[in-house]
C-alpha cells in the first residue's frame, strides 16, 4: 500500500501530494475512531475471532478502492480499512500478552517486532519491483487479499478462533472469586 497508494493518487484527476495527503488522513481518522472504541467496547467474542474478523473486513474494505476511481471512495475505503485494520494491533498485543509466558516474552516479542519491521521495506521493495509489470489494480488487488486472507484463513482454525478470553469466561472468574471469598468468610 506504501508504494501504490502515492501513485495513485498521483495519477487521479486533480490528485498529487494534497490528495494523497487527504488519502492518507482519511486511513488515520479510522485507525483513530477504531483504537478508541476497541478498548472501550466489550464484546462477546473471543479475541482471536476478533482479529480474524477485523483481518477479512479489512481486505474486503480495501478492495472499495479497487473498484473505484473516485477519490471519495478511496477516501471511504482508506477510512474503513484504517477503521478495521487498528484495532488488529490492540486485540493481538492482549491475546499475546494472555498466551506467552512471561519469561519469554521480551524475546518473543522481539523477535515479533524484527519481523513486523522488515516486512514493510521488504513488501515495498517487492511490490516497486512488480507494480510496473502488473499495474496498479493488480497492486490494490494482492494488498486486499493479502489483508483479508489471514483472517478467512484464521476463522477456519478453532484454536484461533476460541483464542483470548471472552466476556462469559470473565464473568466466570469474577463469580467464582466471589464465591471463594464469600467461602473464606464462613470459615
């Protein structure tokens, strides 16, 4: 998306450095709007539902920009996309944090970040490289389904899926917390 998006804001009547700008704007408001919501919302679900969830909206969001050329439905898209992608990074840093021991954790998540971090200069220097040869929607094309594909692909895994606790097994550990304190005063 880093390197296609510039281009094609380039290349829309009227667009350049002040659209892409407003492209990008756009992608923020929602990663903004989302990042608010997602740790002020409790919901029903697992969290590893959450993110397969977030993940295949945000491929399928992404694809509203490959199906128009008018800058306010890229615009809507960028939106939506930053909307759905943002809160991807808060539910998986929780579920991370519930599933890896804390003894491992500095460098597991070291190791996370390394691969994070290089995927972007890596993903960039492979699209620059292709985006001429396969054009500009081909380019939207491979970043939604490379967006949206984990997440259908997650939904399909039951130990993803069922991954982080929910609002119900909460629930429970506060129950049974009373219930053992309430025995504890008996004695």
């Amino acid at each position: 998306m880093s390197v296609w998006l510039p281009i094609l804001a380039d290349q829309m009547p009227g667009g350049g450095a002040a659209l892409f700008g407003v492209l990008l704007g756009a992608q923020a408001a929602g990663e903004v709007v989302s990042s608010l919501l997602a740790g002020g919302l409790v919901l029903r679900m697992a969290l590893g539902t959450r993110i397969c969830i977030a993940q295949l909206l945000s491929g399928i969001v992404l694809a509203l920009v490959l199906v128009s050329r008018e800058p306010w439905m890229i615009a809507l898209g960028l939106l939506l996309f930053g909307f759905c992608s943002a809160p991807l990074t808060i539910w998986a840093q929780t579920l991370r944090m519930q599933i890896i021991p804390p003894m491992l954790r500095g460098r597991t998540f070291a190791l996370l970040r390394m691969l994070m971090q290089s995927g972007r200069p890596l993903g960039g220097a492979l699209a620059g490289t292709l985006l001429p040869l396969v054009g500009i929607s081909a380019a939207i094309g491979v970043s939604a389904l490379l967006a949206g594909i984990p997440g259908l692909a997650g939904l399909g895994v039951g130990q993803l899926r069922n991954a982080g606790s929910t609002l119900r097994q909460a629930n429970a550990v506060v129950e049974a917390e009373k219930i053992k304190s309430t025995q504890g005063q008996k004695r």
